[in-house]
C-alpha cells in the first residue's frame, strides 16, 4: 500500500480476483466491512464486473435479493434484512456529469445504508469524503484486477481489513 499526497488522505492496493466467484466473494468481503454512509465508487470497462462485486457487496450487507444493474432506471434501492444498512444501487453510465449526479438527490437514501454507484469515477466523488474506489479491470477470460483506493479518515482504521479482502 502506498499513501496518495492529496488534501484526504489515501491508501490504494490491487486485488487478482480469478473468477466470477472470485469477485463475489470479495464484495461479500468489502459489504461485511462496510455502514451505514459509506460510498463505493466502480470502474472500468462494460463486462469488468461493476454489478457482480455489487451482488457480492450486498450479500455480505446482508441484502436479499436480486441485484441486476441498474443501468436504465439510474438508481435501485435494496432495503436491508433486519437492523443492517441497505444498498442504494446507481449507475452513472448515463449520466452527463457530476450535476446529474446532484439532481439524483441521493443524500437522504445514503445516510440509511451503503451507496455504490458504478460509473461513479468523476461523476460521484463528491458524495463523500470518505470512500472507496475500485476500478476493475480484465486481465483473461474470466480474471480481472481490482484497483482500489481508501480515501478519508473513515477508512484509517480498516485499511488492513480491506486490503486482506484480497486474499478470499
């Protein structure tokens, strides 16, 4: 891990992940870890893997369900089973910009469970100080590399705990 020099401190790692199940054994990892107001933004290419770590983030929340991608209807929410955070599901693909974003009115449904918003690199950072970003990337068939960056203080005290998410 390495610090960024920037005005929030940052942490950043890459995670191999070799297989579909794979990935949704590291958002199991990433959702057990993550509250209630915690902001998750994904990246990389179409067929990366966007909604399929979301599944995984939404499984260790705890949230049942299917979780598709909520590419045409921009924003999906998924309520919680029992007293956990839920998951507020966007995706940015279509957006024009971080105003879009801001139109969404997202804040009240944020506070109330865990936002992860696909497309979200320069479109949502401003959500929340705090946050991860993932950027997933291909790297074979079925296997991918997950770039990931701790951003704000909130994360100090788990980055070890995100970082060994990697070894699932």
């Amino acid at each position: 891990m390495t610090s960024a020099p920037q005005s929030a401190q940052a942490d950043t790692g890459v995670w191999e992940v070799a297989s579909e199940d794979a990935m949704v054994g590291l958002g199991a990892c990433l959702g057990a870890l993550l509250q209630a107001g915690d902001l998750v933004l994904l990246d990389g290419p179409l067929g990366a893997g966007k909604t399929t770590l979301t599944r995984g983030i939404a499984e260790g929340l705890g949230v049942p369900g299917p979780v598709t991608s909520p590419t045409f209807v921009i924003a999906r929410e998924h309520a919680a089973r029992g007293p956990g955070a839920g998951l507020l599901h966007v995706d940015a693909y279509r957006l024009g910009g971080p105003e879009e974003v801001e139109d969404l009115d997202l804040a009240p449904a944020m506070t109330a469970g865990v936002t992860v918003v696909e497309w979200g690199g320069g479109m949502a950072e401003h959500l929340a100080e705090d946050r991860l970003e993932l950027t997933l990337l291909p790297t074979g068939e079925d296997s991918r590399e997950v770039r990931w960056r701790a951003v704000g203080e909130r994360w100090r005290a788990d980055l070890s705990r995100v970082a060994g998410c990697g070894g699932r």
